[in-house]
C-alpha cells in the first residue's frame, strides 16, 4: 500500500473534502492547491491491475497527471491533521522536533501514532478499530506497533494492519 493510498482511503474514512484536505496540509506545513490535491488522490497503476481483470489502459490515464505521495508529505498531512482535529499546540522554544520519516521507511506506524493522537482514540478504542475487521490485536501487540523504532519491542505496522485499521475506521465514521 503506497502513501497515496492510504491519503485516499483516509480521506474516505473520515470524510473528508478536498477544500479540508489543502487546509489539513498548510496547517502541517505544506502549501498545495486543490488541483494539486486531486493529484494527490489518483489511484496508482498497480491498483487498477489488482482491481480489473482485463489490465485495460484506458482505465488509467489520469496516471501521468498523478503526484505520489512522499513520506514526509504524508506525514505533513497527519501532522495538520492532528493541528485541524486538536486545535494549535503551544510549544516550547526548548522543545526539539519529532523525528521525520526518510522517504524509503514504512509510514504504517506513524499512522497508527499520529492518528491515535488525532483521533483521540484510546488503546481499547483501537483494538476495537481493528475487531471490526476481524484482527485480533492484543494490548502488547498494539504496544510494540505504538513504540519508537529502535526499541526492543518495536514491530514494524505491516500493510495488513494498516490496511485494516483503515478499514475499521471507515465502518466507524461512515457507519
């Protein structure tokens, strides 16, 4: 599952529109324009083929016209999200910044942390998330998903849960 991707189901999951979405990404520090946006949001390639069966190309012309999503946009878009959901933090001067993704890690985890803020879930309230889509996550499983790399019970968030807690998040806020 590719950043783009996940914006698109995301977007989906908490209905959000695209005039939300340029005021989500300049509250996270990144300027575009709807236009840009819409971009943003075209379906790769490789998900058509796994969608439709013939491979028809005429199925993906907007492919040319799609921007992909890079780790630190995908994670500008969360961070605004947290700011658009929980309101401007006051910060310290003192206080560094987080850490930000290089382009080649997986993004899964951050996700599930940075929508856990966001959201104002709960632990409980994620597993629940996940119980809708039939995956069982136990409260150590979510722990070691939650922690910082590098840790010794870090696990790395594979597609399958993010994929899924997606998914819960839709029946969710969607019904």
């Amino acid at each position: 599952m590719d950043n783009n991707d996940i914006l698109i189901r995301l977007r989906y999951a908490l209905n959000i529109r695209n005039t939300e979405m340029v005021e989500i990404f300049k509250l996270g520090g990144l300027e575009l324009t709807e236009e840009m946006v819409g971009k943003l949001l075209i379906k790769s390639k490789d998900t058509y083929r796994r969608l439709t069966e013939t491979g028809d190309p005429n199925e993906t012309e907007g492919e040319n016209e799609r921007i992909r999503c890079k780790n630190s946009m995908l994670e500008s878009f969360l961070n605004g999200l947290i700011t658009y959901k929980r309101g401007q933090q006051d910060t310290k001067p003192e206080t560094p910044e987080g850490p930000t993704l290089k382009n080649n890690e997986n993004p899964n985890n951050m996700l599930l942390k940075k929508l856990k803020i966001a959201l104002s879930l709960t632990s409980e309230d994620i597993i629940n998330i996940f119980a809708e889509t039939g995956i069982n996550v136990t409260k150590g499983e979510l722990s070691a998903l939650l922690r910082k790399e590098g840790h010794k019970n870090y696990k790395e968030c594979g597609d399958k849960y993010a994929r899924n807690f997606l998914k819960g998040l839709t029946k969710k806020y969607r019904g």
